[in-house]
C-alpha cells in the first residue's frame, strides 16, 4: 500500500491544527458572552477535533485510491 511520506503528514495536521485553532477563537470572539475562558477552549476543542477527524479520514482515502490505482495499471 502506498502512503504520503511522515514528514507531509505531520505538516498537514499541523496546518490543519493552526488554522482550525484560529477558527476557534474567532468563534470564541464571535460568541462570547460571559466566561470566555471556557467558551474558547470549547469553540478550539471542538473545531480542532472536527477538523482533525476530515483531514485523517482525507488522507486515509487518498491513500487507498492511490494504492487501488495503481494497482489497476
């Protein structure tokens, strides 16, 4: 089975990581109305964990499809 190199999956999820953490907090900004301490930890919590999820089950795919393609060739 081919799979991307380590280092490319460690620069994916940590742009994924920055930028979902940014998301978070602007959230956070968005909709705080008391207790925003709690609030962004959530908003970040949440969106780093959705967003991590999609980019691991992206990368998983493509690997597959990648390996079923070349093994049709």
């Amino acid at each position: 089975m081919l799979t991307f190199h380590p280092i490319f999956k460690i620069i994916i999820y940590l742009l994924t990581v920055t930028v979902s953490t940014f998301i978070g907090i602007q959230l956070s900004k968005g909709l705080c109305l008391e207790n925003c301490l709690l609030q962004r930890i959530i908003y970040v919590g949440m969106s780093n964990l959705i967003f991590l999820v999609g980019v691991i089950l992206l990368l998983q795919l493509s690997e597959k499809s990648i390996s079923e393609w070349h093994e049709e060739e």
